[in-house]
C-alpha cells in the first residue's frame, strides 16, 4: 500500500494540466516523445522536464527504443493509487481518524 509522503509525490506530479493530459494520452497505448510533444504547443525541453517528474514519481515508465525514447502508463501504481484513495476517503477500522 501507498503510504501518505510517496502519495504526496504523486499527486503533485498530477498537480499540473499538462502532465494530466500525458497521462490521458498514455491511458490508450505507449508513446514515443514525439508523438506527445505533436499535441502539445511546448518546446522539446519542456516536455522533457514534464516526463521526468512523472517517471521520477513512478507514474509513467520510460525505455530506450533506439533515438527515441518510449513511455507508458506504470499500470501497478496506476492500481495502488485508485486502492489508496478508496481507503483514505472512506470510514475504515485503520481509519488515521480513529488513532
């Protein structure tokens, strides 16, 4: 399970309109660079500081294919913040409020 500081990172790597719409478009299938920085009016650099803080969080899974370089969703994480969020917004015997 999620603890609360590696929770805190992810959410503020999501914290940003930009790197929201990535993880909408790694949703449907792995990306190169290129392909996302297409829909995107931002320069190369840019989007490559918005990719290191979503692979630095964990979010967002990179690999080297040749020139290019290739992301995807981290689909585990994906599942253990859905798992987190469910148990930190619901009443549950491990509840911090019943502490």
């Amino acid at each position: 399970m999620l603890n609360y500081a590696d929770s805190a990172i992810i959410f503020k790597a999501l914290s940003d309109e930009t790197r929201l719409k990535i993880i909408d478009m790694l949703s449907c299938d792995e990306l190169c660079a290129c392909s996302i920085l297409e829909k995107f009016s931002i320069t190369q650099p840019t989007l490559s500081y918005h990719m290191k803080i979503l692979t630095e969080s964990g979010l967002v899974n990179a690999r080297k294919d040749g020139a290019w370089t290739r992301y995807q969703l981290n689909q585990e994480l994906i599942s253990q913040i859905k798992v987190f969020l469910d148990q930190v917004t619901s009443d549950s015997p491990d509840c911090i409020c019943k502490e």
